[in-house]
C-alpha cells in the first residue's frame, strides 16, 4: 500500500461529488461506526459517495494507490466487513435515490437505501417486493446476499425479483448485470454477495402490496416447546402468502423475561389472511397477541425495536435438516442459560415461491423447504463480552447435530474457509470461482463472504 500524500488527497476529493473523511474529521467517529457494537475499525479513508462517479473515482483511487478496499452499504452485516483497518470504505450509504415506475410495477432504487427508505418509496403507489424483515437494514447487502423477508413466500427473495444491477466492476468499469446484458454477472450478483463488484443501483419488479395481516404472538417461556412443535404443524399447510418464523427471546420492555412467540404476516386477502393465521393465534394460552391489519411498511418496522444500532451482536446459523423434537428440546434448554438479555433463537421457515427456484438458476442455493435456525446473541454492556460470544458458540456448536449442509452467507459473522464457502454457496461454488476470475482475478473485493479467484 502507498500512503498517498495531501496533495493526493485533495485531488481525489476535489474529483468526488462526497465527502472524503479522514480521522481528524469530525464526522470519521460516526462514519466508521456499523450497526454491529462489536466492530471497531479504523479506516485511513471513507469516500462518502454520492453517485455512480464518485463509485469509479474511488475504485480507480485505491487500484492505483494500492489500498484494501470494503464496501458499506446499509452496515448491518454483523461481521463487519464494511469497514476496513488502514483502507478505504466506499460508502454508498448517502446513495438514496428511488424511482418507481407504478405503470409497469419496477423501481430503480440506489444502492443506499434501506428497507425503510426503500418500502416508503414504493409505498406511495400501493407497491412492495421481498425486502428484510427490519427497515433499518441495507438494500445492497441483503439483495447481494439473497434476501428472505415478509413476502418471500409469496414472491421469493430479493434476488428473485432483481431485474438488473448497476455494478462498477474493479477496474472502475460501470456495467449492467441482466439476463440480456451480462448474464454471468447477473446470475453471480443474485446470492454472490459484493464478489463481483460494487452496485450501485438495482431494478426491482414490485407487487401491489397495501395492507398485510400481522404481528406477533407471545407465549410463556415454559410453553417453548409446545409451541414449536405447533410451530412446525402449522408451517406444513402454510399458504404462500403467510410468512412465519418462531422462536425463543426476551420480552420487549426490557425486564429481561424469556418468552416464545410466533411472528406472522399474510400478504393475502383479508378473507384469506384471518383464516390462514387463526390456528396460530388459537393456539395454547397466549400472554399478548398483536396480530392486525396494518400497512405494510408497518410490519417492516415492528421488530426494529429489538434491534437497536450499536447493540453488541454475535450471530451463528445454519438450516436444520428438520425442526425434530430434539432439535426443538435443545433450543429450549440452549436459551434457558442465555447472559445475553437481547438474544434469541430464530427458527425462520423458508417455503412458497422462494423455494421453487433451481439451486442453481441463481448463485443463492438454497432452495429447499425447511427452516433455518439463526442464534442472534445481542446485548449492551461490554463487560459481558466473553460470556454472551461463548454462549453463542456453544449454543451452535450444541445445535449442530440437527444442522443440514446449508448457511446463509448473509446471518454469518467473521468466519471463513473453504468449508464456509461451501455451505453457503454449494454447488455453485465452481461457476462462482470461474466467474470471479473473470470479473475480479485479483480478488479487490475481497472483505465478503469471499469466494477465493
Ligand atoms: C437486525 C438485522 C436484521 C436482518 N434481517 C434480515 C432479513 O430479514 N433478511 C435477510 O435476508 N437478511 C437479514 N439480515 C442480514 C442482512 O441481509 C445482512 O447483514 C446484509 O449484509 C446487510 O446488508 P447491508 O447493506 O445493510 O450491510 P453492509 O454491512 O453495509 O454490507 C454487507 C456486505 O455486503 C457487501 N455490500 C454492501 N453494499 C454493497 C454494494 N453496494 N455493492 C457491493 N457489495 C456491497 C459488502 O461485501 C459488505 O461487506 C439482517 C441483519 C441484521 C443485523
């Protein structure tokens, strides 16, 4: 790496439409910050950029100066990897431009939004597509990743309703990721996370989605187990337009109490929507039930609360082969001895629509009806670091007799390896390596889910 001089400095600044922070600038503390507590590195530079050109502008800057190059999109990615010690963070986050076009149903949305910014836009127009299930988390990484959410069932991931990318490839080169233009790098950015480049736009195919039936139904700790095992009942006849995940957390106000709860949403009609999620609500003894009509952009925030910025986070998950009563009797008896008082154990049923795509019709492989099983540990007191990551580890590590071969690339924190690789990219793995030696032999975007040249 050649440490560039002041006058170099000034000239990349004076060629971008952003900000170029540096650490004596008082914005640098918040800027280098991510959603994840956990993560505190110092970049040399964050170009804070504001387009497309200032995308290539600082690609091309830390080609020609050798600099390690992260990118950040919403920084919510637990791992960190957004931001980098000693490099250069280009930062699409300022990038919020979104135009929906209602006639034809797409949006063209860039690639700093959030899932908030994102479902408010399109929302104007009664329109929505797959996003994640917590408003505060970035567009980019999440599509890049695949993204599971609220309609998923319905519609499929993100991915699925990607029709073409923005990407400036690492030789600072803008190209369009579609079936017609580049079909390579289409199929490779649809679950190949940030391997192949830097987005900075997407087109999405959008639904009319207004109102959607949901909330959340709590149960008592004690009745954990009862409740999954309904759980897994009720998700074997779950219409495509229900999306249900469960799971073991602690209460929202705070007290620190364990309890289990289902989390529902129906994107059908209302008919529909009240008899599909009625056993769910009928279900045992429920200590609150939530469940309303609400815009849909409601829904897309009601969990945001569980999930502040800055919160310690340590985050470990893999598909189960299948939700077993012992695999259930583990996650009980795994959370009972939790020090982290904001973590749960998420089991997310995947279904519908986002599972009638061929593994291998787009670099995300996981395409198989199951459940996915995220032990999301989250906390805020430092002092408690050690115990709430060994809890964690140990919780997977429990878990692990009941996992299947797949990860998604997206839940993982900082792990690596070739073993990595493969249960998150599967049988993918060798048209993903191919495609990277084609697109970025050289490996600058290396801080990823990295998918080796
Ligand atoms: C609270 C919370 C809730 C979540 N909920 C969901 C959910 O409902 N569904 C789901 O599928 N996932 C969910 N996730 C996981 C989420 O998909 C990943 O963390 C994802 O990486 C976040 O994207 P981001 O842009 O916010 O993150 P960032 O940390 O900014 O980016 C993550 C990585 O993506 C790549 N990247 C980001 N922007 C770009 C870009 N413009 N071009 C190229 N590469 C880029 C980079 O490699 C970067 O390191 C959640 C995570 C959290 C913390």
């Amino acid at each position: 790496m050649n440490k560039p001089s002041p006058e170099v400095l000034e000239s990349f600044q004076s060629r971008l439409l952003g900000t170029l922070l540096r650490p004596s600038d008082p914005a640098y503390e918040l800027a280098r910050r991510v959603h994840n507590g956990m993560i505190d590195k110092r970049p040399a530079l964050i170009a804070r950029c504001q387009g497309t050109s200032d995308v290539v502008q600082a690609i091309r800057f830390a080609r020609e100066h050798d600099i390690p190059v992260s990118v950040r999109g919403g920084g919510h990615n637990v791992s960190g990897r957004a931001v980098v010690d000693g490099g250069l963070v280009i930062d699409v986050a300022g990038m919020k431009g979104a135009h929906v076009d209602p006639e034809v149903r797409t949006v063209r949305a860039q690639a700093g939004l959030t899932w908030g910014e994102f479902n408010r836009e399109t929302g104007v127009f009664g329109l929505a597509t797959t996003g994640g299930v917590v408003s505060t988390t970035g567009v980019a990484g999440l599509t890049l990743g695949g993204g599971l959410g609220w309609l998923f069932g319905r519609y499929g991931l993100a991915i699925d309703n990607l029709l073409s990318a923005e990407i400036v490839d690492a030789e600072g080169r803008v190209r369009t990721a579609s079936d017609e233009a580049d079909p390579d790098l289409f199929w490779a950015i649809r679950g190949g996370g940030g391997n192949f480049g830097i987005a900075t736009s997407f087109e999405f195919r959008l639904h009319p989605v207004k109102t959607v039936l949901g909330g959340i139904v709590a149960h008592p700790f004690d009745a954990a187990g009862e409740m999954l095992r309904f759980y897994r009942e009720f998700t074997a006849e779950l219409p495509d337009e229900a999306t249900a995940f469960a799971g073991v957390l602690h209460a929202p106000d705070g007290s620190g109490t364990k309890i289990a709860a289902l989390v529902l949403c129906h994107c059908g009609p209302e008919s529909e929507a009240e008899a599909a999620l009625k056993p769910a609500r009928e279900f045992g003894s429920p200590i609150m039930d939530t469940v309303d009509r609400m815009p849909y952009e409601t829904i897309n925030g009601m969990l945001d609360g569980g999930f502040p910025r800055g919160a310690l986070n340590h985050w470990k998950s893999s598909f189960l082969s299948e939700l077993s009563d012992d695999a259930i009797e583990m996650v009980v008896e795994r959370f009972a001895e939790t020090p982290a008082p904001m973590s749960s154990i998420l089991i997310e049923h995947f279904h519908g629509a986002a599972t009638r795509v061929d593994p291998t019709a787009t670099a995300f492989p996981h395409r198989t009806p199951g459940y996915n099983c995220a032990v999301i540990t989250q906390w805020l007191d430092s002092s408690i670091n050690q115990a709430c990551i060994q809890w964690s580890r140990a919780t997977y590590a429990a878990m692990q007799p009941f996992f299947g071969q797949g990860r998604y690339s997206n839940y993982m924190g900082d792990e690596e390896g070739d073993e990595v690789t493969a249960a998150a990219y599967g049988p993918n793995v060798p048209r993903l390596v191919e495609l990277k030696r084609k697109y970025d032999p050289t490996n600058v975007f290396r801080l990823n889910q990295n998918i080796a040249p």
